[in-house]
C-alpha cells in the first residue's frame, strides 16, 4: 500500500509539472484503463447483461 501511495505522488508530481497536453493525455488514459477494468468487474461478477444487450 505504501508503493502504491508512493507511486501515486510520483504520478501526479509528474502530470502537475509535465505541460498540460501531457497530462490531458495521461489522465484521459487512466480514465479509458478505469472504465475497461471497472467493465471488466461488471461482466465477471455475473450481472445480468443478457437481458439488455
């Protein structure tokens, strides 16, 4: 947990002084990965998608 928290300042230390294209660039892939690995929990959980798609 303290790597993880360790590297989550080193994360943002770096977007905070990188230019801002940069960091719009490293955020929106932290969103995408986010939202693919949080639509991955939904379908392994066994929700019933089925009945929508």
């Amino acid at each position: 947990m303290r790597v993880l928290s360790r590297f989550g300042m080193n994360l943002g230390r770096t977007l905070f002084l990188s230019p801002p294209r940069l960091a719009i660039a490293a955020i929106g892939a932290l969103a995408v990965f986010m939202l693919c690995s949080m639509i991955n929990v939904f379908l392994q959980s066994g929700l019933p998608f089925h009945r929508y798609f």
